[in-house]
C-alpha cells in the first residue's frame, strides 16, 4: 500500500481537505484598493495560515507579497500606502481614499510589533474596528487559534473585511472571500472530533481489559 497521500495540485493540500470549490471563479478583481502583504518568514512554515487562502481568492494584479521581517533599503512602498494595524492616531477604513495601498503584516502579534517598528514612522495607519463592519461580520470565526482579544483577526479575516469596506461590498466580498477559511475551519473541527472520539475508543478499551484482567 503506498504511504503517499493524494494531493491536489492547485490547492496543495489532501484531496480529501480541498478547497477548490470555495475559491471565487475568476479570483476578484480589486477596483478601489491593493493589497500588499509584509509576511514574516516564519509565518510561511504555520499549518492553517490564512493568506495562501485569500490569495487564492484575489486576482494577481490586487495583492502582492513580500517576504521578509522588514523591507529591504532596496523595496520602498508605493505611494499612498497605508498600514492596517491598531494606533492611537489610526484612521476609520471609511476615511482611507480610494486608489490606496493597503498594507498588511501577517505574523504572530508579537512579530508584527516588532516589524511595526521597522517601518516609517510617518506612514499612516487605520485600524479595523469591528463595530463598523456591519451585521454580517462573525466574531471569533477562526477559532483554530485563540486571538488575545475578540477585535485580533486572523490575517486573512483582516484582509477579507477591510477590502470589502474599501470596495463599498456591504459584507458581500467579505463573505467571499472567507468561504475557504470556514470551510478549512469546519474540516479542522470535524477532524478534531474525530480525534477525540478516536481517543476516547481506546481509552474505554482499556478500561475494558483492565476489567477482564
Ligand atoms: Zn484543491
């Protein structure tokens, strides 16, 4: 028997956990925003990232990536660029112009203050707040990790709502593009279940034998 597991191609994972179906078909198109992604190089290693996942979703010429704990001398930011992290002067997604650059870190929280710090102090920022992001937003919907606070979103969830705001989407982009990452989360619970019920079968044998012993 072969010990190799089928994989599909495109989304690189089991074919009995793809997640082919749940990407939009053609990616979206961006019209209003772009997004760029600051990603920390310990984060492409994290099983149930949720960037591969939007980027699955968003055409090619709406995020771009780049790899490393801050930007090289030689890497400078397009103009217009904002950073999407929590700040005291950090301004509403409703007030940012359209035509912006939005920029994401996706790293632990930890990381991410750290690369903060490396970037330009003058650059602006906005902050997601969830009591703007209408009826349609799910707290906690990635409850794979614990975030530290209902507002920390995994990094695909801030991408996801703040695209929709900034393209007027009312949720309904929002809900597309996190079609993925429910499904990934729905597979892990199931999976989880399964584990446990896994364990909790052996365990209620051995108690069995031990009976008979
Ligand atoms: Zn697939």
């Amino acid at each position: 028997m072969s010990s190799h597991r089928a994989m599909c191609s495109p989304c690189d994972r089991p074919t009995s956990v793809c997640l082919c179906d749940t990407f939009p078909k053609p990616p979206v198109q961006l019209l209003r925003c772009h997004v760029l992604i600051l990603l920390h190089p310990l984060e492409r290693k994290r099983k149930n990232s949720t960037l591969p996942l939007i980027r699955r979703c968003l055409d090619a010429e709406s995020l771009d990536v780049i790899v490393g704990r801050r930007l090289l001398d030689s890497q400078s930011l397009p103009p217009n660029t904002i950073l999407v992290f929590p700040g005291d002067n950090a301004l509403s997604l409703f007030e940012v112009a359209p035509g912006s650059t939005l920029l994401f870190l996706d790293a632990t929280w930890d990381h991410a203050k750290e690369m903060v710090r490396t970037l330009p102090k003058d650059l602006p920022r906005v902050s997601l707040k969830i009591s703007e992001l209408g009826p349609l937003f799910v707290p906690r919907r990635f409850d794979i990790r614990t975030p530290p606070t209902e507002e920390c979103l995994s990094t695909g969830e801030c991408i996801a709502w703040a695209v929709d705001a900034m393209e007027g989407a009312q949720g309904a982009l929002a809900a597309t593009l996190l079609r993925p990452l429910d499904r990934m989360v729905s597979i892990w619970h199931t999976a989880r279940s399964l584990r446990e019920e896994g364990e909790a079968n052996v365990t209620l044998t051995t108690h069995a034998q031990g009976a008979i012993l």
